[in-house]
C-alpha cells in the first residue's frame, strides 16, 4: 500500500505523515497510489481505494467522478476549535464595536458608548458536529446558554437544552451560528421561514454560504437593521457582488486557517488513514447525502 | 439608617437598591444619610459611615477627604465577567484581523490571509482576581493554557500553574493580559524591564492605564513592531496624544459597560450594603495601598 499526498508539501512533512499513516506516503504521485490525501484535488486513477480529505467538509467533491468503490473520509471536527475562535472573534468584535472603536480613537474622536454583554444570554447553534460543540464551550465560558439542534445528541455537558426543530433555535437564541454541513439536505436550510422566528441580535455563519437562502437574508437584513449577519463565507465567492449589506460583517473564508490548524490537520487526515488500514476507518462520507 | 445613590437613576431603580439592601434607598441626597453608593462622586458628609462603589476599582477616589471612620467597600469582581468578554474581544479582533479583513471586503478586495489560532498557546495573567478569573476560563474554552500571577492563589480548576513572579508571566506565554488594581503599588508596574522579558505577540491592558509606565510601553512598541498592545485604557484619557502606535487597538475605556452589567453591578453594590449592616461587608478598601 502507497498513499500520496495531493498538495505541495515538503519532504519533511511527508515522512512525518508516513509515520503517522504507518505505509509509504509521497507527494502529488497519484498513479499507482491506493490512498491520496489533499484538499480539493483527487484523481480517478485504477488503483484509488480511499480518498481521505485534509479539509473538515467534503462538499466541493464531485462525486460522480469516481467509482463507487473509492471511499471518501472526511476531516469532520479537525478545524473545529480554529473555526470556532473565529465565530467568537465575529461575534465579539461586534458585541464590542472594537472596530468602529478602534478607528474612531486612532482618527480623534474619544467616544464611548455601550457595549453589548453576553453573560446569561441563549446561543443557538444549528448542527451540533465539532465546530457546534466548540462554540458551546466557549460560549458558556462566555456565561451564556447552550440551545442546539442536531441530528445526533451528544452529553458533553455544554448544552442546556437540544431544540426539537430548527424553529425553536431561531425563536429562542439571541445569538444564533450556523454549524451545519453542506449536503443535498440543508442547502438554503436558513431560508425566509426560519429567519422569520429570529428576534435575537447576531447571526453567524462559519458553515457554507449555501447553507443560508441568498435572497431571503439579503430581504431580512435590509428589513431588520439592527440584526447583524456576520459570515466566513458568501455566496458566489471570491466574486463577491457589493455593496455588502450595512448590518452584516464579512471574512474571506479564513476560519481556521492558521500555520498552527493546517498541520494539524494534515497529522489527523494521515492519522485517519492508518485507521482505515487498521479497519476502522472514522468520518467515512455517506456519498448520497452529497448527490 | 439611610443609604442614598450618587448617580442619575429613577425611583423604581431605588426602590429595587431600597429591597437589595434593606433599609430605605433614595437618590443623590447625602445629607443625613448614613451611607453613599456611587461612582466616583462621594461627598464627606459629618453623617457618613459607609462608601459603596459600583465601580470595581477605587483608584479614581481622594481618600485623604474623608475621615478614617468612613468605610470604603469596592464592588471588586462586579464587572469581571463583562471585562473579560472585552479583553477577548480585543485578542481575538486581532488574531482573527477581522477589522481589516472586513473593511477589505467591503471595499471589493477579496484576500485571504492566515489566522492565528490560540489552541495550545499559554495565556498570562498579570492579577488574578475577579476579571483574572473570568478571562482564565475564556482562555481555556479556546484550548490555551493558563498561567497567573498574584498574591492570593485561588484553586478554581482554570490555572495551569501560578508563576512564582511577573517576569515569569511575561517569559512563558504568547498572550499577557494586564488585570490588576492600580494601586501605589503597581503604578508603572510594566516597565521596561518587564516588557524585554516578552517574546510573545500580544499584551492587552484591561485594568488602568498607569499601570503601565507609558515612556516605555511606546519605546517597546516601536522596537517591536510585530508585537501588539490591545488597550481599553490609555495614559491621560480621554485626552489621548495622537498618532497611536501602529501595533495597537485602543477602545475609549468601555469594558464591561454595558446595560446589563451596570444595573447588575448596582444590585451587587446594594446587596454588600446589607452585608455591611449585617457585620460582614465585602470587598472593604485597605485605603492604605491607594495613599
């Protein structure tokens, strides 16, 4: 068995990914691999048996290149805590004006004005994988409530209350993050009719823009000025259409990309694939969720 | 006995200090009355026994006014939780570059960049009390390690390991939050010997300007400039001497001021009155340390 890394890496990393998969590993050498391991970037060769991903999501694969016998393992939860820091650091700045505070006091103007406590509100958090059970620690050591909707319950002890519908997180969260994957399922799940029951003050998207119905946010933002929409994603990026919205804030899909995350992540895929030798493979994809 | 409250609040807000503290609560009437809650504003009345701050800190107040009979009680820890939230705000606005990415976007330039990731970084503590605390917990929902320096060691499950002196703090961790009393012993506490003991990237100054000595906060800045100071106070504020240095984020002193946390910070003051009547005040100044 050979696996090779689909990404430009150095050697040095290799042999550290080598001992972790426990088999030979080699750089961007598909022909021939039964393993490769990368981004975005997978081949259909004859002799592939596992594609593992570096990243958490699995949804820019397509599928339908590759024979039925590949299996596909994801990265679920391998960005979790970078991806949640950065839901917090959307959410803080804002609660927080540090940006409009910042700028105003480097240009003169010394003026306060009040800022915007967490402590004993309701965070609702719509998927509950990695990233959601990120969010909830740190949100409760933010003093705040846990609500989360998911398909399966964990007892982690970060969460308050699992919400019985999507409904009941939007109507009773006043902070509410998207954490959902990106599957035939939930594409435009946050539509006109769940935003409809929100009368919080922040919703964040740290997910897949899809995730969220384009023209229904963009209708609730301009109705409901005083909401803030703070998102890593957006549709149709990096084309991005402007003007933004005035009430929403926006990143260019960086959560969770750090020097630090990224090898980490690459040691977890690797250390997925030595799972999938032993016979236990974790995160297998269920490719008909994607088709 | 009769407490009055120096500050601009209507009678319902009295009424609920009135029950708080049990006995009867009116507002900025300190003739005659037994006891003043307030801010800043305290008047040496002949009948005065006790002063109740909101406020956390004491430092704004003339003691040498008021006879040595008069006790001072602070609210220390009132607005712990809120200031806490402000200092990672502050961290993570910066870690995450969110102001800059999202002015970028907004203006059309759609650029990625790597974050920094706190995960397995060590947080300091200069202070550990009340807000000490609250940012300790923060910290270690983001995965970091904690370690602190103070006087008086609390085992509240959150400290990593207590640093047996500040140039410890300021050697071992990659974050340095300042969040100790200003006292006429930590004026200019971080000075330059301090600060050369700082390899990290970020200190952030929660607590009060002077106790940082300025001359050499702003001569560190400049000799470093990948290091950032994030500062809710700054030296001589509000009449704050421009340019700031490049590598800092300055907010015009509002951690922690919040509608929530001042009228939960009035309840508290008001319930250590009654701790006062009953014998046990709370949190009572040793005016000595401020002389």
């Amino acid at each position: 068995m050979r696996a090779t890394i689909m990404l430009e890496v150095g050697s040095d990393i290799a042999e550290k990914c080598s001992a972790a998969a426990g088999i030979p590993v080699d750089v961007k050498n598909p022909d021939g691999a039964d393993i490769q391991i990368g981004m975005r970037e997978f081949v259909p060769t004859p002799d592939l048996k596992l594609v593992q991903t570096v990243s958490a999501g699995v949804d820019h694969i397509n599928f339908r290149n590759f024979p039925d016998r590949v299996v596909f393992c994801s990265n679920a939860g391998a960005f979790s805590d970078s991806v949640a820091q950065h839901a917090f650091a959307l959410i803080l700045s804002s609660t927080n004006r540090i940006c409009r505070f910042s700028s105003e006091i480097r240009s003169g103007t010394y003026r306060k004005d009040l800022v915007h406590t967490l402590y004993g509100e309701t965070l609702g958090i719509l998927g509950y994988g990695g990233i959601g059970q990120s969010c909830a620690r740190i949100a409760r050591s933010l003093g705040m409530k846990v609500l989360a909707y998911t398909r399966s319950r964990k007892n982690d002890g970060f969460v308050d209350r699992y919400a019985d519908s999507p409904e009941d997180i939007m109507s009773d969260s006043s902070v509410v993050i998207i954490a959902l994957p990106l599957t035939s399922a939930t594409r435009n799940f946050v539509d006109r009719r769940l935003l409809k029951k929100f009368h919080g003050s922040i919703i964040v998207n740290v997910a897949r823009a899809d995730i969220v119905a384009r023209e229904d946010m963009l209708e609730f933002l301009r109705e409901n000025p005083g909401m803030l929409f703070l998102s890593d994603v957006w549709w149709n990026e990096p084309d991005i259409e402007l003007p933004l919205p005035e009430n929403s804030v926006v990143t260019p899909h960086v959560a969770g990309i750090s020097q630090e995350s990224m090898s980490t992540a690459l040691m977890r895929a690797c250390g997925n694939v030595r799972k999938y030798l032993d016979g236990k493979p974790e995160h297998v994809v269920n490719i008909k969720e994607y088709l």
